[in-house]
C-alpha cells in the first residue's frame, strides 16, 4: 500500500512540477506522528486526513478542476504527461507488445505442424493393430519380449521372503 502512496506521489509531484529535471518526493509511514511515537492509524484519519494542512476542497473548487481538466481534451495515457503524441505511440507501442504480439505468437505456435511426429505415430499404431486383427493375430505378442530376459532380472522366491513379502495365489 505504501508503495502504491509513494508512486502516486511521485506522478502527481510530476504533473504538478513538469520543469524540474530531478523530482524528490518525500513519504513515511502510515503511522501517528513519528516525533511523539503514537500508534499506527487504522484509517486514514489523523495527520492524514488533511495532508496538506487544509480543509476538504469544496464542491465549486473540485467542479472547476473537473471542468478544466475537460477542456484539455487530452487525458494521458500515464506514458507522457508533457507530450500528447509521445504519451499516444508509447500506449500503442505497449498495447501491441503486450496484447496484439502474444495472440500472434500463440496462434502461430497453436497451427505450428506437428515436429516431433506424434500424429504419425498414433496413426501408424492404429493401421498396425487394423492390420494383426484383419489377419487373425492378437493385437500384441505374448512372446514380443524373451520370458528369460525378463525372469533375469525378477527376485528369486528365496530373496522375497528375506525382504518380507509374500505373495498368496
């Protein structure tokens, strides 16, 4: 939330000082006052209700800023504050990487062709199998791996009882 405080003021400080090359905004804490030590504020109540040491603005102060703010008829992008048309190519320069460009490569990478042949090989699995049924043949060979290859590597009965297992059939 702090954060959010110092970036806001760092903009408005910005808009309301647009000639000063280097802009220092000062911030603290949403805390009581940091002189007397009191507790942090749950609201924004306190020293902060009017920070700027002044009443609320009034009803005929905030219509005029809102009329003059219309008559502007630029309302910035938050690119450029001082220059219409930089403030316009730096949003469609961000838009496009950041909406336009993403779509693009996406749809690209979605109808890409199909590299690692995946497609093929389910196709061709499908016509082998059409292939062992149409002939008569199991769809898989009891015997497509040797028995002895497969026994050679399987526990012998003597060490499955030493490791506790037992096997009921």
């Amino acid at each position: 939330m702090s954060l959010m405080f110092r970036l806001g003021a760092r903009a408005v400080t910005r808009h309301l000082c647009p000639r000063q090359s280097a802009v220092v905004t000062q911030s603290r804490s949403m805390a009581g006052s940091p002189w007397e030590g009191d507790p942090p504020t749950t609201t924004l109540g306190g020293q902060f209700k009017n920070p700027v040491g002044t009443g609320h603005a009034s009803q005929e102060e905030i219509s005029k800023w809102v009329e003059k703010e219309l008559k502007g008829g630029w309302q910035s992008y938050g690119y450029d504050y001082y220059d219409q048309q930089t403030d316009k190519e730096w949003n469609a320069l961000f838009m496009f990487c950041t909406i336009s460009l993403p779509i693009v490569l996406v749809a690209i990478w979605a109808y890409l062709p199909d590299r690692r042949m995946r497609d093929w090989a389910i196709r061709e699995a499908y016509l082998v199998l059409r292939e062992r049924e149409n002939a008569g043949l199991e769809p898989l060979s009891k015997d497509f791996v040797d028995p002895a290859k497969i026994l050679a590597h399987l526990p012998s009965d003597e060490e499955l009882e030493e490791a506790g297992v037992v096997i009921n059939i």
